[in-house]
C-alpha cells in the first residue's frame, strides 16, 4: 500500500501542524496498513523561493526523523513536494529538485481555473525538455473548470501519471467520475492527500476498499505494482 500524496512533514504547509500531529498521522497510516508514503508539502513559486522551501522542508525532515523510531511499523519514507504550476516552470532548472528524492517523478498541481494552450506548452515542455515524470496531482478536481474541454482533452492525453485522492470515493459524484477515469487511463495512484487527523485524515484503506470492490483486486494489484516499480531508485529518508 503506497500513498503518493502526503502533508504530514510538521509545520511546512497547510498539513501537520507540529510533531505531534505527524506523529499521529504516521501511526494512523501504519495502523492502516500503508507500508510506502510519499510527503509532498505544498510549493507555490509566487510565495517562495526554491532555496527558501528547500530550506523549510529539511527542517521538518529532520523533525520527522526524530520520531522516526518511535513509531511502530512506520512506512518507509519518501520526500518530494506538491508542485503548484507556475508560468516558466517548463523552463525551471531547479524544477528536478522537487521531485521525489532519486526520481524523475514531480507531482504537479495544476490551475484551478479553465486551462489554456499556454498552460498545455508548459506542461509539454517539463516532459520533453525536462524529461521528467509528471503526476498530476488529484486529477479528479479540475474537470469542472474546464468549460472548454479542448485543453484538458490534450493534456491528459500526454504521457502523465493520474493521481486520485482517495477521499474523493466517498461522493458519488465524484466516485463515479473517477472510476470511470480509472477505466480509461492506464497510468493511474492512489494518494490520501492527508493534511490532518480530522477534516482530512488518512482514508487511503477505504479509498483502496472502494476500488477493489469496483474495479477488482486484479486492478489494484497492477496499480500497487506500478506504484513499487515508480519507487525503485526512489531515496527513503
């Protein structure tokens, strides 16, 4: 069980507020049966520098590795960031640096807004000049934005990675709009996007119970296997 979505790093961002509230998600995690989870604070260029959050989020690693070993059963730890878009990013040298620790895989937020050629360019240079992996991040948010399909329709038909938050399986509005994604698209995680233990705690197990009984063991059992194979060269912390 790998959830690629995760603000449980203390202090960073709008997820964990402290150690104690890591703490607490890392056992809530474990308890569930997760045994790889990704952190993925936010990273907005328009409020920060690269330095600035890189900074900020080896200091909440380090807070995070001090708990470490009293967390029973704790999943193996991965860094990287939610990378929310900016206009350039296709050009950004450091963009590399945010991806999940030796990988090419940069999970990508996009704008919650209508998508434009402009944003479709930048999306296509970060996979053919940068050559990295995208996953777009909660894919299953945007399509309401997108009074013009024209956009959308190109970009999820590049060669990106779809993430699904879990949560989202609880509606049946939004269960039925990405089950029938999943169907479609091959290159398909699961995240829990957790930030908190209350208004939105760790649900990756109900989320992954949902897409079993839906779309069947064998389906999730290529996705854990996509999911494995991802992290292979990925560096725990």
């Amino acid at each position: 069980m790998i959830d690629f979505h995760t603000h449980v790093l203390p202090g960073i961002d709008d997820g964990s507020k402290g150690t104690d509230m890591s703490k607490q998600m890392l056992e809530e995690s474990a308890r569930q049966g997760i045994t790889k989870l990704v952190a993925t604070p936010h990273f907005y260029a328009h409020r920060e520098s690269f330095d600035h959050f890189l900074e900020k989020r080896e200091h909440a690693i380090q807070k995070v590795l001090g708990i470490k070993d009293r967390i029973e059963n704790i999943p193996q730890l991965y860094v990287g960031a939610e990378v929310y878009f900016f206009p350039g990013m296709g050009n950004a040298e450091r963009l590399p640096e945010l991806c999940i620790r030796g990988t090419n895989l940069l999970l990508l937020e996009m704008p919650f807004a209508q998508w434009d050629k402009t944003v479709a360019q930048e999306v296509h240079k970060i996979i053919e000049k940068q050559k990295l992996q995208v996953i777009l991040a909660h894919v299953e948010r945007f399509p309401g934005f997108q009074k013009d399909d024209k956009t959308w329709k190109e970009i999820t038909q590049l060669p990106l990675i779809f993430q699904i938050n879990t949560e989202s399986f609880s509606g049946f509005r939004s269960r039925h709009f990405c089950l029938k994604f999943m169907k479609e698209h091959e290159q398909m995680l699961l995240g829990s996007d957790t930030h908190n233990m209350t208004s939105r705690p760790q649900n990756l197990k109900e989320g992954r119970e949902t897409v079993a009984k839906k779309l069947g063991e064998e389906y999730l059992a290529k996705l854990d296997q996509r999911g494995e194979k991802l992290l292979e060269t990925a560096t725990t912390l």
